[in-house]
C-alpha cells in the first residue's frame, strides 16, 4: 500500500530516517504525513520518552501472555493476569496514556506479574509430569530508572528488529487490532460481561507474534484476531444492552442549559452510570461528549434526568470544546490531546488512561470530579435549542426490516450508505456531506465515531 501511494523508494527513505531517529510511532491514521511519528513529539502529543516505555510494555506484555498461554496448556489459569494484559494493552493504545509515571507503574507490576506466572506454569508443569517449554527471551527484570527504561526501550523500535518486512508488518497490524480488542474487552468486563475462552485466545495470539513465522502463518494469526474482534464486540454488544436496554431512536440535545455542569468523554458506559448515579440530586447537568453521544439513546442511561445532552464536536477539537466548557472533563477513555493550561485543572482521567499533571481517578468514588461542577461557574444562559435523533442501532433498525425492504421495492429508497471507521480531520468524512445531494431517497447508517460537526 505505501509504496502504491508513496512511491518505491518510500520503504528505503523511511526506514533510514526511523533508524536514525528516537522514535517510530504509526498506529494512527493521523501520523505524520501518513508516514509514521519520527520527531521530538508524536502528532498526538506522545513523546520519544513515552513511546520508548510503550514499546517496552509490549515487549514485557507478550512475554507475560506468552508464559500465560502456556500455562493454559497444563490447567493453570489466572483472571488477574488476564485482566492486567488488557489494560497495558489499552494503556498503550493511540490518545489513551501519555504519563511516564504511569508507564513506569505498569512495568513495575509487569516485572512482577511475569515472575509469578513463570512460576505458576513450572509447577502447573511440575503437577502434570512435563516439562515447561522453552521461550527464547523469555525473562525481563524492573529497573527502578525511568532513563534506563526508556533506554531499554528504544531497542524495540520497529524496524531494529530483524525480520521480513510482510511478516513484520502482518504482526504489527495483528498487535494493532489486539489492543483495540483489549479496549472492548475492557469495557465488557467492567459491566461484569467476559469469556475466559477470550482470554485465552488474546493470550495465544499475542505468544504467537513472538514466534517466527511465514507470512502466510502470519496472514492467518492475523485473521484469527478478526475473529477475536468480532466474538468481543458480540460480548459488548450484550454487556451494554444488558445493562442499559436497546437503544431506541431519542431526540437529544446538542446546546447547553443553564447551571452546573460536567463533561464525560470516551467510551466507558459505566463511568457514566457511576457519574449519573452519584450526582443524582445535587443539581448538575451531566453532558456527553464525543463517543459517547450514543449514551442518550440508552434506555437506563436516558432515565437519568440530568443527563441532559450532549456537548461539543469530534475529538480532535477538544482543545477549544474543553476550554469553552464552564465546569470539569472527565475522560474515560481515548481519546485525549494534551490539556491546555486553562481546564488542565478541571479534567480528570479514568482507568487506563493518563497525562502527566492531569489528576487520575484510580476508583469507583466520582466525589472529586463531582465537587468540581459544583465549584465551577456552569453555564450562564441556555443556548439556543439544537437537536439530534439518535439511536438507530441494529436492534431498531431490524425490527423495522419489513418497512425498509418495502420503501426499496416502492422506489422510496434508492441509496444506502454504510460508513465506517473513525471521525478524522477530513471533511470527507462527513455523513451530511457525503448524504446531502441525494438526501430524499437515501439512507446513511454510520457505523463509527461519527459526531455531528
């Protein structure tokens, strides 16, 4: 693909320019000039540092998995390990965690994490008559030196490590679609909803990326994480209509009302029950944010009456978006850019995420971001009245099969748009742009994080 657009003597340009720079970061469709990240700061803000102690994670990440898959072979399995996998991986994931400290904290408890199940899977051997198998590099000690680790990590910058480039490229794009499945993962998890049979493929897939590989058993390694993606997202597809009904078609605010306020931005439903719950009664309009937009159409989530809409645009303008808003963020996933200065005081972080000086909120307790929005000045005035209908996901739109299928066979309907994806910079990616010309007898069903613009 890249030679196709960029030309031959792209993959020899760019590999002398990675090699003689600090970083390498490529795993977003922003990056530097569709290229990959090379200089002192990533477009997302991420630094050569941080990237340095992410590529680490991975490294000490698949050697647990690795251990972890094996020691599923002989009966030995353990959630806690399991769970820690996927918030690294999460950890690690575009506009997700951008704190050195918190890096560090997780390959402190990765240090730890590897001693224990490399002991686990020699007794579980031990019990079984066999012996452990061999892993080629399979230990790692904690240096208690941020430089150090940092150092230790820029040996894995991708192209320093030999190997074909087709098959090192299908790996990359297999450890890219694992972490986006550890984020659903995540979130099914948190609403009580998992498959330890899930875990235990995510395990095999991240200890086979280890080994060598043809490209063909690289290619299939690739489609079995397919497969894991779409057996997660059926997981929180039913975690999140479980726990808050099908979402149904709702009309829903897109201006802000008078008084308190406070922001949920991401992904993570429960974060937003947690807040609803917990400033229920003391006067504070809750709005969504982002992603998060199709949380009005949740039949639980919508019986809150002080959540009373949604705020802002797409991701990428939440430096203005933020700033605007009179009360405090609470960011409960990717994906967030680096704060500016006037609401870095007002914005807090959950689970995996993280930015240095940004206040982490490490448990269920919202008090401290609550007290925030009673302490900031809200929203003066009511804005003029905007509107959005939501909610059309497949629960509805199936049970309407029979009238949609009559509309096309009356000519009422000539068009049909599935759009997917994620909501760049490009006004190319606008639904109404892209629907406008032809909008009477057309239907356009988004299937990404589209926001209305």
């Amino acid at each position: 693909y890249q030679r196709r657009v960029h030309g031959d003597s792209f993959i020899s340009n760019t590999m002398t320019d990675i090699e003689d720079s600090s970083m390498f970061c490529f795993q977003c469709e922003q990056t530097f000039e569709g290229k990959g990240c090379i200089s002192e700061k990533g477009v997302c803000g991420k630094t050569p540092e941080v990237a340095a102690l992410q590529d680490l994670l991975i490294e000490v990440v698949k050697k647990i998995a690795t251990y972890a898959s094996l020691a599923r072979t002989v009966g030995y399995a353990n959630k806690a390990t399991d769970i820690w996998i996927l918030d690294a991986l999460f950890a690690t994931l575009t506009n997700v965690n951008f704190d050195e400290k918190r890096m560090d904290e997780y390959l402190r408890e990765g240090a730890l994490k590897l001693k224990a199940v490399q002991v686990a899977y020699a007794e579980a051997c031990a019990k079984k008559g066999t012996y452990p198998k061999g892993v080629k590099n399979g230990d790692w000690e904690y240096k208690p030196n941020l430089k150090t680790l940092i150092e230790e990590g820029r040996m894995f910058i991708l192209t320093k490590e030999p190997e074909d480039i087709n098959v090192k490229s299908t790996k990359q794009l297999t450890l890219y679609g694992l972490k986006g499945c550890a984020a659903y993962l995540h979130h099914a998890m948190r609403l009580g909803f998992e498959d330890d049979a899930i875990y235990d493929m995510l395990n095999g897939i991240l200890y086979k990326i280890t080994t060598n590989l043809t490209f063909e058993e690289a290619i299939g390694v690739s489609l079995k994480t397919g497969e894991l993606g779409y057996k997660i997202l059926e997981i929180l597809d039913k975690a999140n209509t479980t726990s808050y009904g099908h979402p149904e078609p709702t009309t829903v605010r897109m201006t802000p009302l008078k008084g308190k306020c406070l922001l949920v931005s991401g992904h993570d439903l429960k974060d937003l029950e947690l807040v609803l719950k917990q400033s229920a009664g003391k006067g504070i309009n809750v709005y969504t944010h982002g992603e998060m937009l199709p949380c009005n159409a949740y039949p639980k989530l919508k019986g809150y009456k002080h959540l009373v809409g949604h705020y802002g645009g797409p991701w990428q303008n939440q430096k203005v978006d933020f700033h605007n808003f009179p009360g405090p963020i609470l960011m409960t996933t990717n994906c967030i850019i680096e704060p500016r200065k006037t609401y870095i005081n007002r914005i807090f972080t959950r689970c995996a995420v993280g930015w240095p000086g940004v206040a982490h909120i490490p448990k269920d307790d919202m008090s401290v971001v609550i007290e925030s929005a009673l302490k900031e000045p809200g929203f003066t005035a009511d804005a003029p009245k905007k509107e959005l209908v939501i909610g059309f996901a497949h629960h509805t739109v199936l049970s309407l099969a029979g009238v949609i299928v009559d509309a096309v066979k009356k000519g009422a309907i000539k068009h049909f748009f599935l759009i997917g994806g994620c909501d760049g910079t490009e006004s190319e990616l606008s639904l109404i742009h892209i629907s406008e010309p032809t909008r009477p007898r057309l239907i356009s069903y988004a299937v990404f994080c589209l926001k209305k613009k």
